[in-house]
C-alpha cells in the first residue's frame, strides 16, 4: 500500500509538471511591445474593416492569423485580408518572427527598412498589394530567409546585389514590378534556389552567366523585360530545370535556337516562337497557363 501510495504521488507530480510546462510554454504572455506593434499594425491597415478584424480583448493567441510561441510572435499570416494603409516601421521589434504574410492586400507606401530586422524570417511574402520605392538595400541581412515574394507591386529601382548574401532562398518572386537595371550577378551565389521569377519588368542586359550555377534550379522566368544579348548555354544544361520562359525579350531567337543542346531537359520552354517547344512531357512541379503563357505563383504557405 505504502508503494501504491508513493507511486500515485509521483504520478500526480508528473502530471502538475507538465501543466506548468504547457502553461509556461504554449501559454506564455506576449510581451506588451509586441502586442503595442500588433496594434499599430492594426490601426494602420484599417483593422476594423479587414476580412477577418482581431478582437482585442481577447488574448493574442486567438487573433486571426497570429503564431504564437513561448510568449513571443512567430508568425503572422494576413493574406487576402482586405488590409488597406501603410506597414508601420515598427514590424522590425517582432524580432522572433519566422513567417510574414500579407500577399493580396491593398497596402500602400514603402517596404518598411526596419524589417531587415528580422533576422529569425523564413518567408516574406507582400506579393499582390502597392507597395512602391526600392528593395531595402539591407536585404541580404535576412540570412534565414527562404521564400521572399514581392510579385504584383509598384515596385522599382535596380535590384539589390544583396540578394546574393540569401543564400538559403529557395523562391524568389518579383513580377510585375517596375524593376530596372541589371541582374545582379550575386544572384549565381545562391545555390539554393529552385524558383526564380523576374517577369513583367524593365531589365535590360545579358542574363549573368553566374545563373549557371543554380543547380537545384526548377523554374526561371524572364519574360516581358529588354533582356538581350548571348543567352547562356549553360542554363539550357541545369541539371533540374522543368521551366523557362524568355519571351518578349530582345534576345536573337536564331541564335539561341542554335544555342538549344540536344540533350534539353526542360518540360516547357518559350521563347517567343508561335509554336511553344516541348521536350518532355513532366508538368507534376508547376502550372501553366496556355493564354497567358505564364507561370503560377504560389502565395500561400500549406505546409
């Protein structure tokens, strides 16, 4: 009896133990500062009025879109949420934010500088909104960073060599924008990107050689720009890639015709002939639109 007894209590303790862990960890008070950024970011969108408003009486944890963990803000996903305004400078204090998504919204002014900041980020993505001015030059800072999506904007200016320090990306989205310039050629630095669209700007020059270092790279769109010049045989010859589209560009067709090795292979190439070529029949990593002659992009995060 006397060890029925001991045992009972040690479970009992076990079981009070991990409620305070739950308690310490899952429940944990969000700091007064983030929640005062939460708040601002509120105000200055329209909070009110979105999709899905935050009841800010009730505890952060229950705000729609909002990831919390140990008591600070992990992740903060507002998607095609009608936020209409200016992202405030003060993003940059959630400092443990892993995931920031505000794709398909109406927000307006600049990408704010402060969020550099974040040095925790794995994926950005402010595609579909009205963002104007430049890149943050200090891009590159964001060194976790592997989905960075700005596709849809107002976009402009020359884009940052600092791309190439993001050597974790793996898809990087800036269509339809008003980009001007050069590709950078910091871009052939990250190895690890798989996705790559560049379409619908004002690009101009040769695509960089240094892009025939992207390895694991699955699709690269550059149509809609003032490309021009030699095209690199050795983007024809990655290992991986399904998709490429140069379309309305400037490039000599002629030549990169002649340029096409006979071992290609790509599942969909464009390049601005009437009859689109195919040589090989593999559409399972992406979709096309046959009309728009375009890649989808994907903007929400499943996983």
């Amino acid at each position: 009896m006397e060890y029925t007894g001991s045992f009972a209590i040690k479970k009992l303790m076990g079981i009070l133990i991990l409620f305070l862990f739950v308690e310490t960890t899952v429940f944990a008070r969000v700091p007064q500062s983030e929640k005062s950024v939460l708040l601002e970011i509120y105000k200055q969108t329209n909070g009110p009025k979105w999709t899905i408003p935050w009841d800010v009486s009730k505890p952060i944890s229950t705000w729609h879109g909002v990831g919390v963990e140990k008591g600070s803000i992990v992740s903060l996903n507002l998607f095609n949420n009608n936020l209409v305004g200016e992202l405030p400078q003060a993003i940059g204090k959630l400092t443990n934010l892993r995931v920031l998504n505000i794709a398909f919204n109406s927000i307006e002014g600049t990408i704010p500088k402060d969020i550099t900041s974040l040095k925790e980020l794995r994926i950005l993505r402010m595609g579909k909104n009205q963002f104007k001015g430049t890149i943050p030059e200090d891009i590159g800072n964001l060194n976790k960073l592997e989905v960075l999506d700005l596709y849809n904007n107002k976009l402009a200016g020359q884009l940052p060599t600092g791309l190439g320090n993001l050597i974790r990306l793996r898809s990087l989205v800036l269509s339809n924008n008003n980009f001007r310039g050069q590709i950078p050629q910091e871009i052939g630095n990250i190895e690890a990107l798989e996705n790559l669209e560049l379409a619908n700007n004002k690009i101009e020059g040769q695509v960089p050689n240094a892009l025939g270092k992207l390895n694991n790279l699955h699709s690269l769109i550059l149509a809609e720009n003032r490309l021009k010049g030699k095209f690199p045989k050795s983007i024809f010859l990655l290992p991986k890639l399904k998709l490429l589209q140069v379309q309305n560009n400037e490039f000599d067709k002629a030549k990169m015709t002649q340029n096409i090795p006979d071992n290609l292979n790509l599942a969909f190439l464009d390049f601005g002939n009437k009859n689109l070529q195919f040589k090989k029949r593999n559409y399972r990593n992406f979709d096309l639109n046959g009309e728009i002659k375009t890649a989808d992009t994907k903007f929400e995060d499943l996983d």
